[in-house]
C-alpha cells in the first residue's frame, strides 16, 4: 500500500483523448463559413478522424518522442562512403505519415484544398510542430514548380500524393515525395540577393551545376529542393533533386546539423554544393526571386497558421488545467481574474485562427480580388499573429504554475518552438516592410484590404474608430519605413476586428474591439475589461474531453 503522504489529488487529468478539430469552435465555423456546402460533410469527416488521432494518447506520445530522440546526421555509411543521410525517430515517420494520408501536402488540386489543407495543418500541428515544416514546403512548392511546365508535370503528382514514402529513390519510382528550399546563406541572411551560389549552365537546356553553401536547409531528407543560385543573367530559382535519375545520388553533402532552440523534431542543415551538384532551372534566368514568391508566400501563411496551432493548444492546456484545479475555495476557472487572463488568451487565439482560414480562403476563390488581398495580408497577418504567439504561450504555461515550467507538462516545448514562426520566411520587419512595399507598388492589394474591413463598418464603434485611424496612417506615408511595424500592427489588429466582429460570437467580437482597437486592455494578458462576458469566452475555449 502507498504511503498516505504519497495520494495525488487536485490535479488536472492529462489533456487527451478529444477531438482536436471538433472542441476548437472557432476552426469548425471556420471550415463550415468557407466551404461550399456540398464538401462539409465529406470535409468535417476527414477533419474529425484528423482530430481524434491527434488528440489521442499515441499520438501526443509520438510528438514527444520525436522530440526528445531528434535527428542524427550521417555523413558516411559504414565501408567510409559518402551518404548524406538524416536519421529520424520512427514517430517522426508516423507523424509525417499521418499528416500526408491526410492530405496536408495536397491542396492545390482539390475542390476547397486550401480551406481544408489549412485547417488539418492547424490540427495536425498541436500535437507536434517539427514535422509540419516538410510538411508545408512540400504544399508550398507547387506554384513555384508550375513555372517550369515540364517540371511540374513530373515531380507536382508526386508532391499532392496521400502516400508518405520515406526512401531516396528517383521521382519516377516513387508513389510521393517530399520537396524543401535552400535559399539562405551565411552572408546574406533574409537578403537572399546577396547569395553568391553559382550556377553554371550545362549544354542540355535547364541543366547547371551548382556550387555554394547554404546556411539553412530545412528538412534535408526532402526528395528535392529549392534553391536560389546565381545564374549567368542573375539570381535563378533551381530543382535540386537528392537522387537523380540514373538512381545515383546528387553531390549535395550535409555538413552539419543546426542545435535549434525548438522544432528539434525537425532537422535543418548546412549543405554544400560542390560544383557538380546537378540542378534544373525553374523559370527564367535571372527572375529568382518571381519565382519562388509564390512558395515563400503559402509558407508564410503556414506560418501564421502553424502559430495559431501552438496558441490554440496552449490556451485548450491551460482552460483544461484552471477547469480541474481547486486553489483559495474553488477552481481556478471560477477565479475572477483568472478568468480574465484565460479569455483574453482566449480571444487572441481566435482572432489568429479566424483570420489564417480566412486567407486560406482567399487562395480557394483565386480572383484577382481575392489574389490582391493575400498581397498585403498575408504578410501583415505574418507579422502580427507570428510576434502574438510567444506572449501567449508564455502567459499560457504561466496558468499552470509550477506544473507547467516542467516538461512533462508538454507547454515547455511549446514555448521553446513559439518564436520560430517569427523568423522562419523572413523576419518581423522583412515582413513589414513587405506590406510598405504592397502600399507602395500594388494599389490594388490596399483596396481589396480596404474593401475586407469595410464590409465590418458601422457594427462596432470601436472598430468604426481604428478604421479611420488606419486610413489617416496611410495618408502620409512619409517617414513610412520607421513606421513600418507601427502600420503592419494597425492593420493586421483593425483586419482581425473587422472579420470576428463579422463572424465571431458578440462576446469575442466585443472582448477583441474593446482591448485591441477601443484602448481599454492592458499591455499584459488578463487586463479586459470585467463588465464583458467572460465566462462565454472561456467556455468557448474550452477542449471538450
């Protein structure tokens, strides 16, 4: 018999067994707002059998163990050959068979692809981050490829495919593939222009070979990647494929593996080109930047959508933990200030989810309208929802005390992978000068955006208010480059305002406007006003086990 000293009591159960996809309301109306009602049942189906199995206790062990065994690097196999290999926990496999079976690399082919794809990426990464990376640039690759017909024609099948497959193999042989990027140089950084990767062309037309280093290369067990290179007309975008189609392997030699602060699941690489890496021109010659653009803008938005994915699962940890724990007469979630700080955390985590599906959305319509809009807001949304995630998580974790500092609790690792999505495809301020940059250039972005927010007016003064404060921001556009994150935060927070005041329940709507538009929310989390109804935000929230 245990000692009585040694009985547990007031502590919250483990988080598991719940559909990830069904208990997140805000994510389900989204789906259900931007589908065509002929795909939702087939659609919620796929989302629900997503949203159990990441909920499930294997599952969540799976995420853990793929991180706490992270990858190994191999350079030569055991008679001295050179092998360039990554070695992954098999739950690493499971985790990006799992999501591929569900189509998370598949949305550019199907009817609602993006709204679908979207919202099982945001599922599917609560229960690991890491394994999402190939995940996204796999999806993110295709219009980048789609320059280069006949590239496309062989590796964008294989790139949609449900089939994870994990070998290196030539494309023909292979039921599905997984594709990455290599643009980042130790010189250049976010300034991909300043990259000196040479590419010298080969006589058969499109063939080069490459010599360079780069400085990031994410996921360096992907079938091929993407890569920037100076071309004799300039900076180029080149397939570079790991095994070629003789069957032999590419010279592509993984110098060594980066000790990240978080996504330690997910290796990333120092990769050598060594002047006969063999490469395939994607576009024109000299047009790089155009067109890997289409790429770096869908990884963008999966980076909003992957943050929204560690604040959802963060503020569902902590509701779940203040629902169970009694402390000072009764449960946490009772307390009054607790109560304040949950829904608070609350409302942010629904203003990132609603606006990630909406442009998710937006990439489903495709018009010109719609295609504008993405211009400006997926970079404003970067920004602004990227730099909320860490504050957020870190809040979160706080509301389990103690228990949340250690590891086993699974919120440290939150925490540790929160800022990624802040710097992975550009920065804060690349991203907010982008957003100058579509002011400046692109007419058309800033009245689709404007045309977005204003099918909101006249619902909330408050928002009524920020709108005409943005506009007098956009007036002058003097000094606009120190100003640039001051505007990119005033219109992501006025964008977010107008579609929950639209689409969200009068409680988050009116929480939201109050504390981020109307001046009356605090610096911290927890400083809403007490006169809203804040118990409906947090019941809202709440994962239903």
């Amino acid at each position: 018999m245990a000692p009585s000293t040694h009985t547990v009591t007031n502590q919250a159960p483990p988080l598991v067994g719940y559909d990830v996809f069904t208990s997140d309301l805000a994510l389900a109306e989204a789906v259900e707002r931007h589908l065509d009602p002929g795909l939702l049942a087939e659609v919620r189906e796929e989302l629900g059998v997503l949203g159990r199995a990441t909920g499930s206790t294997q599952v969540r062990e799976w995420g853990e163990q793929a991180n706490d065994d992270p990858p190994r690097l191999r350079t030569h196999d055991r008679y001295g050959r050179r092998i360039d290999e990554v070695e992954f926990h098999p739950a690493w496999h499971r985790l990006l068979g799992r999501s591929v079976s569900a189509g998370l690399t598949d949305a550019w082919g199907r009817p609602g692809g993006h709204v679908r794809r979207a919202a099982g990426f945001l599922v599917a990464s609560q229960a690991e981050a890491g394994h999402g990376c190939p995940v996204s640039m796999t999806h993110a690759a295709v219009p980048a490829l789609r320059a280069e017909p006949e590239l496309a024609a062989v590796w964008e099948p294989a790139a949609l495919s449900h089939v994870y497959e994990r070998e290196l193999r030539p494309v023909a042989e292979k039921p599905g593939v997984l594709l990455g990027m290599a643009m980042t140089e130790k010189q250049g950084g976010s300034d991909v222009r300043a990259n000196t990767t040479e590419a010298r062309p080969l006589a058969a037309d499109g063939e080069y070979v490459l010599t360079g280093h780069k400085w990031f290369c994410s996921a360096p067990m992907s079938d091929a990647f993407l890569v920037l290179a100076q071309a004799p007309a300039g900076l180029t975008c080149f397939l570079v494929p790991r095994v070629l189609a003789d069957g032999s392997r590419n010279a592509f030699a993984l110098q060594r593996l980066k000790d990240k602060l978080g996504n330690r699941s997910n290796a990333s690489a120092e990769v050598e080109f060594d002047g006969t890496t063999w490469a395939h021109r994607v576009g024109e010659e000299g047009r790089g930047i155009r067109t890997i653009m289409g790429m770096v803008a869908a990884t963008r938005l999966d980076c909003v959508l992957g943050s929204a994915a560690l604040m959802r699962q963060a503020v569902a940890q902590a509701v779940h933990h203040a629902s169970y724990r009694s402390a000072f007469g009764g449960l946490l979630v009772d307390k009054p200030l607790m109560r304040n700080v949950l829904a608070d955390l609350a409302v942010e985590s629904e203003a990132a989810t609603v606006l990630g599906m909406r442009l998710a959305a937006a990439y489903d319509a495709g018009t010109p309208e719609e295609l504008a809009l993405l211009r400006i807001a997926v970079p404003a949304a970067k920004y602004w929802v990227t730099k909320r995630c860490t504050p957020l998580v870190a809040e979160a974790l706080e509301c389990l005390g103690g228990n949340g500092y250690v590891e086993e609790s699974g919120m440290p690792r939150l925490l540790r992978e929160s800022p990624l999505n802040s710097l992975w495809e550009g920065s804060g301020n690349v991203q907010a000068l982008d957003v100058v940059r579509a002011l400046r250039t692109e007419p058309a972005a800033l009245d689709a955006l404007l045309r977005e927010v204003g099918a909101a007016r006249g619902a909330d003064h408050r928002l009524d208010r920020a709108i005409r404060g943005l506009l007098v921001e956009l007036a002058d556009l003097e000094g606009i480059e120190a100003r640039a994150r001051r505007l990119t935060e005033r219109l992501a927070l006025v964008l977010q305002g107008a579609l929950l005041v639209r689409w969200a329940p009068p409680e988050v709507a009116d929480a939201f406007c109050a504390a981020r538009l109307g001046g009356d929310g605090g610096a911290a989390f927890g400083t809403l006003p007490h006169t809203l109804d804040l118990r409906a935000v947090v019941e809202r929230a709440r994962a239903e086990v």
